[in-house]
C-alpha cells in the first residue's frame, strides 16, 4: 500500500515561566501557541520571532517547542 505525506500543520509553542507553585515548587508554564509557521523555517528564523515578541509578553521565556503534524494519504 503506498501513501503520501502532506504537510497538515506547523505551529511552535512557546512556553513561559509564570512563577513558582507555592505547592509543589515547580515551575508555573504558560503557553502561547503560533500557528501557520512555515515548514521550511529554521530554528534560527523561529527564535528570531520569539525573541521579537518576549518584550511585550507578561512572562519571561522558559522553552520554546516547534510541531509539525503530517497528514498520510493513500496514494
């Protein structure tokens, strides 16, 4: 059986340090998702975006999480 692969989505997260949990004393992570990142883009294109964004963000950056999903089609 032969399948194709088609780009379905791409999007990076961006996940911010929210302070600490009293509780546990883990980290408290917020996330703030981009959709509609070219595929082709490279990390360095990627971070350049990011870091252009962090100065009016509430939270500073802890991590930043690239996804690509793909779609595998019967051909």
């Amino acid at each position: 059986m032969a399948a194709v692969e088609n780009a379905y989505r791409s999007g990076v997260s961006v996940k911010l340090n929210a302070g600490v949990n009293p509780v546990s004393g883990g980290m408290v992570v917020r996330s703030l998702s981009l959709g509609k990142v070219v595929r082709g883009a490279d990390k360095d294109q990627i971070m350049n975006v990011v870091e252009a964004l962090t100065p009016v963000l509430d939270y500073g950056l802890a991590r930043v999480e690239r996804t690509e999903v793909t779609v595998l089609e019967l051909a």
